[in-house]
C-alpha cells in the first residue's frame, strides 16, 4: 500500500494520459484504454482505500494476453477485471500469464482466481516468494502478528494501542487468493512473451521482492509501486522486510535512473513520461525526510520511533490519522532511522522500547 499520509507533489510530472491524469485528480475512475498497439490498460478498483484503483496492464500475445498484477480479490474487483479484458477483446479465459509485480493484495490478490479461470501461470520474484506463507496463511500469521507486535513495542507505540496496531493488516487478508507461484522471475530475466522484449528488474524497498518490468524496444518501464506520478511507495521496516528496506528502495531508484524510456507505466495515479526528474525528486525527497528525522532526535536526549513519527511533518494532523496508518507511519520512520544508523548518524540504545541518540 501507498504512503497516502505524506504526499510528494511539488514536482508535476506530465501526464502520458490526460484522461487518467483528470479521472485520479477529480476523484473518479479511468477507462480502459489502449496505451500502444496490442497494450492495454484496466483499471481495478480497491474497496475502502484512497488510492481508489490499480492500473492493470494487459500485454497480447499471438494466442491470448498476460497481464501484469490483478487487483484485489473481491467479486467488484473481478468483475472489474473481466470486464475491462472484454473492451479489449479478450475473456479472463484468454490470460495466459499473470506477472505479479509484488505481493500486496491490490496486486496479487486476484492471480489464484484468475489462474483457476484460465490456467494461466504466476510469476513472482522469489524474495516475495519466500513471504506468502507467513503473510496469507491462516495457520502461520499469528506468529506474524506477534512479530509485529514486538518490534512496535520496542519502537515506544503505546500500550492502549499496541494490540489494535499490530493487527491492524488482518482487515485486509482476505483480499487475497493464496496462491504459490508457477514461475520464479530472478533480478534481469528476460519473460518470454512472444512479441515482447520485456526484462525483470529486482527493484526492493516497497517490498523484498517488488518487480519493475522495461521493454527497451518499446521504451516503457512498467513501475508497480515503485516510482508513482505524485506520491511516494512506503517503505518501511517490518516483519517481512529487509533489514534496511530504504537503502534497498534508494539503491534500486538508482537503478530505474538509468533506463532510457519514454513513458512510465505505474500501477497507480496515471502514466507520466520523466523518468529521470521524478526519481531525482524522489531521492531528495527522502533526503530531506533523513534529515528532518536526524533534527528531531537531535533535539532530544534519547528518544523512542513512535514518538520521532508524532514530531514529524505528515500531510494532516498526527491525531486524525486512523490506527492502521499510524502504524504505516510509524514503520516507515523507522526505516529512516534505520538508514541513519547504517551511515552512523545516530545510534540505537536497545530497550522496551529502544531509544535513538545521535552519533
């Protein structure tokens, strides 16, 4: 899910489709549309959430068409989907192949239906792979939860919300059809869809195993949740994250940096066309959150992550935002301050909960 709490939309990217850039702007929902010849894409709509819909994109091929993410598993978000493959003139019968950027629900959770309709393989990066079970399982995620539950401790979230906080991703479960993957997708791989040259770009952060997909002969980059038209991916320490998630996102933002493509493909907002300027931003971005965090455990002599997440800037005040986003907010701080600890700037006093000085 997207950092909806803190916007990012100083810099104005230009829209590759004005239609979806006036349909996410004015609170609406796109149309399908056809980006390039034999390119389409569907919007999906997410129940309950601000981002409102995910951008699925279909790809034709000589005997059908592989999509790229799903959407949530609900009946309106299948209907959706099938729906939007008929204006383009296909069945969900005709999905040969469903590469799944990562495993957030508004991406994943469709892709064991859509296989059981059509028989059509699911790739995944195995780095997210390694996560479905713990993550989806109803008999494994009460060890996630309780994972969850001491890293908020340690971080300083008050008692009275630490239970409501720690399971506050169970509301969203069962948005998914738990389903293993077909195909293992590696950091370079070429996909051999015939009529495409389209190559996997291990790009983690917003999750272990989230993929970009680049068509450099058609000089697209198809993003998922990793560089959006307005708002930043979260990128957060958690359970299931790396051990410094933001290194990890800044690293693979350098990566997409070098591509020389045309238009940017995401799975949320619209299509944009600057690649280059809104990675750009997005590092400074986030080097100017580094160092309003680095200010703010400066101005203290010891000092937990929750209360660091009640001093920060967010785009509404601390005390409107709902418990499960407080949570986001706290997670992704402590990415931050994870960061900062790598480079030495501040350091960890380990307790219940830990504290942060600076180094």
């Amino acid at each position: 899910m997207q950092n909806y709490i803190r916007y990012v939309a100083k810099f104005v990217v230009t829209p590759a489709s004005e239609a979806q850039r006036d349909a996410w702007t004015g609170g609406g929902f796109p149309d399908v549309e056809q980006v390039r010849p034999g390119l389409w894409s569907i919007p999906v709509p997410i129940p309950i959430n601000p981002l409102r819909y995910v951008l699925v994109y279909a790809l034709e091929l000589p005997d059908g068409v592989a999509i790229i993410d799903a959407g949530w598993n609900t009946d309106e978000a299948y209907d959706a989907l099938v729906a939007g493959l008929g204006v383009t003139g296909y069945a969900v019968t005709d999905v040969k192949g469903v590469l799944v950027t990562h495993i957030h629900p508004d991406h994943y959770g469709l892709a064991g239906r859509v296989r059981e309709a059509s028989g059509a393989w699911i790739a995944l990066h195995p780095a997210d792979a390694r996560l479905l079970r713990d993550r989806y399982d109803d008999e494994a995620v009460d060890t996630l939860v309780a994972r969850e539950r001491t890293l908020l401790l340690r971080c300083g979230v008050p008692p009275a919300t630490l239970e409501e906080l720690a399971g506050a991703s169970m509301m969203i479960r069962r948005m998914v059809s738990m389903a293993t993957p077909d195909r293992l997708v590696e950091d370079g791989e070429e996909l051999r869809l015939p009529g495409w040259d389209l190559r996997a770009l291990w790009t983690p952060g917003h999750s272990p195993g989230h993929l970009c997909f680049v068509s450099p002969g058609r000089r697209l980059l198809f993003s998922g949740d990793h560089v959006l038209a307005k708002i930043t991916p979260m990128v957060a320490v958690h359970p299931q994250s790396g051990p410094n998630p933001l290194a990890d996102y800044l690293d693979s933002l350098a990566v997409v940096r070098k591509l020389e493509v045309d238009e940017v493909l995401p799975a949320h907002e619209y299509r944009f066309l600057e690649l280059t300027e809104r990675v750009d931003y997005v590092t400074a971005h986030h080097d100017e959150r580094l160092a309003e965090v680095e200010r703010v455990v400066g101005a203290h002599d010891g000092i937990d992550c929750w209360t660091v997440a009640t001093r920060l800037t967010w785009s509404r005040p601390w005390e409107t935002i709902p418990p499960y986003m407080r949570r986001s907010a706290n997670n992704e701080t402590l990415a931050h301050l994870v960061w900062l600890e790598a480079k030495g700037r501040v350091v960890r006093e380990p307790g219940e909960p830990d504290l942060w000085r600076l180094g």
